[in-house]
C-alpha cells in the first residue's frame, strides 16, 4: 500500500507528465473522435493515449441486454484508438472497456458521443440529419435588436405548473417551449410560458443546463435538480424528453424547442458547465485517468468549483474538448449564445479562443458569450494560465463578458448576508458607486467590478442563484416575511430596483417570474428543491399588483430599445454620461447625452429617490418629457405627454425617468 508521500510523488510526476510540451507535442490530435457515422459504416475513435487496450461493445438497448458484438480497437498515432464497423449502425448504443496503464479495466461512454441512452451510460451512434424537425435548414435567430434583454429560465420550472395551460404530458418538456395560445388554466384571456414572454418583450432565453446532467433519473417526472452535473457534455438531457430511451427523441425535441424560440422572436443562450463534471469518475477520467482534471499537490482532486473536481482548462486536449462542444452546440443546435458557469475555473487563453473561432464562422460579437467571473475557492492552474475571473476582464475581449455582481449588490444589498439592504431597500450607496453602476462599470478603478466596455457588463438583480429579488427584498423590508404577500412598499422597492437596472450601460438580464415577484419562500439555494418550488407560478403572474409589476417591467424593456444612451455599449458609452449628482440623500441623478439616429430625445435624465418621502429637484434647461414613473413604466407612449421645465417632484421610493423633447 502506497504512502502519502508516495501516493504525492506519484500525483507531481503524472502533472508533470500531462503538462508537459513533451506530452502534447507527441499526444495532441485534430483527427476526428467519436462515433462517425455513415450509411455504410461507423468508425469509432477515442482518444486514450496512455491505455494498454480498448475494446467496443455495441447493444441494441440503451440501459439493457447484453452485447451482440465486442471489438478490440487498434491504437492508432497521437493516442487515439480506432475500429472501423460495416453497416448502418444508426441507433445502436455502444460503450467502451478501457485498460489503463496499471492494468485496470473500467467501463466507459464515449464522452466524444453526440447521443445517448436513458440516463446516458451507454452511448448512442446517430444519423444527425434524421433528428432535424422540418425546416431545420432554414431556421435562423432572429435579426438583432438594438439591445439585449435575457430571460433565464429552467426547461422544468417553465410549464411544470398545473395552471401553465400546457397539456400534461408536455409540462416540464422541451415541446412546452414550441407551443403558443396557452393561457392561465386554458381560460383563453391570460396568456402563459411563450406567450407571456412575447408579451414582455425580452428577445434572449437562457436555458438553464439542457446537455445531460446525472443528479435526476430522467424517467421520473418529479426528480428536480437545476443540472449543474454534467455527464455527456454533447448530448441534450433526456429528462425534458418525451421519450428519454430513445437517444434521437432528446436531440430533436431540443431542436424544435429552438426553432420555435427563432420564429417567435427569440435568440436562445445555453447554460454551460466546462468547470467540472458530475463526478470525478466521469467519461473523461475513465478514458485518460486524472488528464482532464487538476490535482492538489497531495494527489487530491482539486475543487475549486466546490463540486469535488475542476477540469483542466488549461492542457491542450481539455481545451479542444471544451472549444469543440461549444461549437458543435452552436452548430448542430443554432444556439446564438453561451453562459460559462464559474468562469473563473477555465483559462483566459482558451476563453478567448472561443470567442475567436465563433466570430470567425458567424461574425463579430454576433454570438453571445459570458460568465460568472469568479470560483468557489482557488484552483491550482498550470503555470502560465490565468483565470478568467474579475481581474482578466479588462484584458478580454470587449464582447466577451461577466455577470456585474458589483450592481446587484449596490442596488438590493449583499448576496451572502440575508438581511443586509442595499440602496433600493433601506441601505445606503455612494455616488461614485452608482455613477459607475450606470457606466457599466466600464474604465473603473478598484476591485469591486471593471471592464474595458459595457459589452462585457451583464446587468442583473437575480438569477438562479441565491435569493430572488422579491424573496430578498421580503427578508430585508418584511420582519413577518410573507412571501406571498403583495406589499407596497416592497412592490415599490422592486419598481426602484428594476428602474435602476434598466438605466444601467450593458446587457440586460432576470430571471424567469422576476417580473411578477417570483418567490421560492426565502430559499436562498432551490438547486434540489421540489419542482412544485422552483415551478413559475402562472397565476401569480396574473395577480393584480403582481400583474403590474410585470407590466411596469414590460414597459422599461420597450423604453429601453428607444434610448441610445443606455444601448451604447462601445468603449467611449461611459462619456454619455454628463452629470450626476444628489438631489437629496438617499437619492441620485443622472444626466446622459442620448443622441443617436432617430432618438426622439437628445438628454435623458435618471432620478432614483430611495427615500420615504418626496422631495423636489432642480431640472437642466429644456423641456423634458415624463417617460416613466413609478406608477406607469409607459408615460413615454402617452398622446398627451407630460412635460416638465424648472423642477420635477421625485416621488417617494421611486424613479423618474425623464427625457429632453426635441424643439
């Protein structure tokens, strides 16, 4: 039995090995890897460059049965090991056995695969070409708007909801999203799922992980889990499907839920977790043992993502692994965006990789692409790479972006502390902070949030993570903390904090059901909660003060669009900025230049008054067009608009958004 000191021996020398120009100059390969079908044959590659032998089995069942056929691989150059099977194997599932260079067999998918079985531990050969629904050469995202609004939503929590209108056997499917006309329990008058989000006016959906995770079983239609627990990075999640044992239904049910997001006005973001897998004994590890993952110096694995490994980004074949999935997804599935998960775990090199080969094939800043700029702890990096957290973002690429954790904080108070406000919910903030919040952090100094330009700057008040905006402003504004309970004054507080939101320079992004005061009752984390909890809760939606909150978020987001002061998002959006100033203490002004073409107001001028009361305020000169308050996020659509000249009134915990007309 090994020591500890020989057990770290051994760790050191096979890091040294896997990190070194050696190892990569003999081992790295472009050459095609998984399952290629063809009418006639399939070849199977895999890439194990220190195994002793690999043999194929192929099933006719994707979970039962036995082998009808076994097959030795041959080892090929660069590591990789090939068979060639005669045939149409389409729909036949398959698996490997893996010797390593100890001598110790493991069974293994193919974590190359483009398909798999239920549950994904057997590993699927597919004609791609026969999962795609009608007309899938033709689709395309949407022309872009002038800016970017994001809904994040889990596939589950979507239409899991009784009342969701969408027929039982599709609640919680990927066929939910392709559907339209579905209304608050099949009333015909309160439009639910895709019709509540053409309603709203957002243009981008973020799907929460739809590639296969292993945390639920994907034939029970309770299991919940948000799937951050990746088992086959390539293959759509069969628990949304129909059908999860047939490995086709998965891939198109997912292609048709994209589709119908392109023809009804939306680009599609797909969720992605690069930073670890479900378990260290993934796919990967079991292939090439320890090479896709970072190590302690004792031998241990190393858990930056909190989640008991973290892939190393950072060596050569990991990064071609990562880089091709992201350009097969935006290929085979026409996904037009990507979310990183834990960013910080992958290297700046191959971030930018990424974001340079997909400019390359669809243009530049076409393809959406950001992450969360940090980790859950540190992570030993090969020397040379450097994290792609917060301090790398100014050194980025001006499109590829983070989550702005700086503003969400400022505006309704600290993620990791309940009960701890911030400016909209009884708090305080500094000038220069919020000044800074409206220039998308572009240009600062400091260690709260930078970037180069606002194109990297995701503005957000909730997303999956942690407290929903309405649960958090509960747990600070209500000592009773009724959830469900439409207060207003905390209705007001979550008008200020959008109104904030949207007056920020950068990409704007909330969480699905943030409109209407979505509650998970105070849980901070919902990941394995109940379906029944995570769920949107559609008549909530059509609540009365509820039912107003989501139409004053419906007006901003149509606003928005029309406001070249706050779509600038270029190195130089941050000079729009004239002035800001207090006009009172706890309330902030700002003055922006909103020229552009066919902007219908030269100035815009921001009031958010935290304060309990009103309050008046100096106006520049001119007269200035009300365009939102807290009352009507649709002043600006009025036949009769209210203008304003001399001093305007701040309404108490509200904003007042203000536009200069046009002599």
């Amino acid at each position: 039995m090994q020591t500890a000191t020989q057990t770290a021996a051994a760790a050191t020398a096979r890091r040294k090995m896997y990190d070194s120009k050696a190892f990569e100059a003999q081992y790295h390969t472009d050459a095609p890897l998984g399952a290629l079908w063809s009418a006639g044959a399939t070849r199977f590659a895999l890439w194990a460059p220190t195994a002793r032998q690999v043999t194929l089995s192929l099933y006719m069942d994707g979970t039962d049965g036995g082998p009808y056929m076994t097959l030795d691989l041959a080892r090929t150059a660069r590591g990789v090991w090939e068979a060639t099977v005669d045939g149409d194997l389409d729909g036949r599932y398959y698996d490997y056995a893996v010797t390593d260079s100890e001598g110790v067999c493991r069974r293994t998918a193919d974590p190359w695969a483009r398909a798999c079985g239920r549950d994904g531990a057997r590993s699927m050969v597919i004609d791609l070409r026969r999962t795609d629904p009608e007309g899938w050469a033709q689709d395309a995202p949407p022309a872009r708007g002038p800016e970017d609004v994001i809904w994040e939503v889990h596939v589950k929590d979507f239409s899991h909801d009784a009342r969701s209108g969408v027929p039982e056997a599709l609640r919680g499917k990927y066929k939910a999203l392709t559907l339209r006309g579905t209304t608050l329990d099949g009333d015909g008058a309160h439009p639910t799922c895709l019709d509540h989000l053409k309603r709203l006016g957002v243009n981008y959906v973020q799907l929460m992980p739809v590639f296969d995770y292993g945390s639920v079983p994907e034939d029970d239609a309770e299991a919940f889990n948000w799937g951050y627990d990746p088992v086959n990075y390539n293959v759509p999640e069969g628990s949304y499907a129909t059908d999860p044992c047939d490995g086709a239904v998965r891939i198109r049910e997912l292609k048709e839920a994209v589709q119908a997001l392109h023809a009804n006005g939306f680009r599609v973001i797909m969720d992605v977790v690069y930073n670890h897998t479900y378990r260290l004994d993934s796919w990967l590890w079991r292939t090439e043992p320890w090479y896709f993952y970072r190590q302690n110096p004792d031998g241990s694995p190393a858990d930056g993502s909190g989640c008991g490994n973290d892939l190393a980004s950072e060596r050569s074949m990991c990064a071609r692994y990562i880089l091709e999935s992201v350009l097969y997804w935006t290929r085979e599935y026409h996904i037009d965006g990507f979310r990183f998960d834990l960013m910080a775990l992958l290297d700046t090199a191959l971030m930018g990789r990424i974001r340079a080969e997909l400019d390359r094939i669809y243009g530049k800043g076409e393809k959406l692409l950001f992450g969360e700029p940090w980790a859950a702890h540190g992570s030993p990096m090969r020397r040379g790479a450097k994290p792609a957290g917060k301090r790398a973002l100014p050194g980025l690429d001006e499109n590829l972006g983070a989550f702005c954790d700086a503003t969400r904080d400022l505006v309704k108070g600290h993620i990791l502390h309940a009960e701890r406000p911030g400016f909209v919910n009884g708090g305080s903030a500094r000038l220069a902070d919020l000044r800074l919040a409206v220039t998308g952090w572009a240009g600062a100094q400091g260690g709260r949030f930078a970037v180069r330009a606002p194109s990297q700057t995701i503005n957000y008040l909730s997303s999956h993570d942690d407290w929903t905006l309405w649960d958090k402003l509960v747990i600070t504004m209500d000592p009773a903390r009724q959830f469900d309970t439409p207060s207003p004054a905390i209705l007001r507080a979550n008008r200020l904090a959008v109104a904030f939101c949207f007056g920020c320079q950068g990409h704007w992004f909330m969480l699905a059901g943030e409109e209407f005061g979505r509650s998970k009752q105070g849980l901070q984390n919902s990941f394995n909660a109940s379906a029944a909890l995570n769920r949107l809760d559609w008549a909530r939606a059509w609540d009365g003060p509820w039912q107003a909150l989501a139409d004053y978020y419906r007006g901003l987001i149509a606003l928005r669009g029309l406001l070249p002061a706050l779509c600038d998002k270029s190195e130089g959006a941050a000079r729009r900025l004239l002035a800001a100033w207090r006009p009172g203490r706890l309330a902030a002004a700002f003055q922006l230049d909103n020229s552009g073409p066919g902007s219908r107001w030269d100035e815009l001028l921001l009031f958010y008054n935290a304060a309990s009361c009103p309050r008046q305020a100096p106006l520049p000169a001119g007269r200035w067009q009300v365009l939102a308050d807290p009352d009507s996020s649709f002043r600006w659509e009025d036949a009769a608009p209210a203008l304003l000249c001399g001093q305007a009134a701040l309404p108490a915990a509200g904003a007042l958004i203000l536009g200069r007309a046009q002599l």
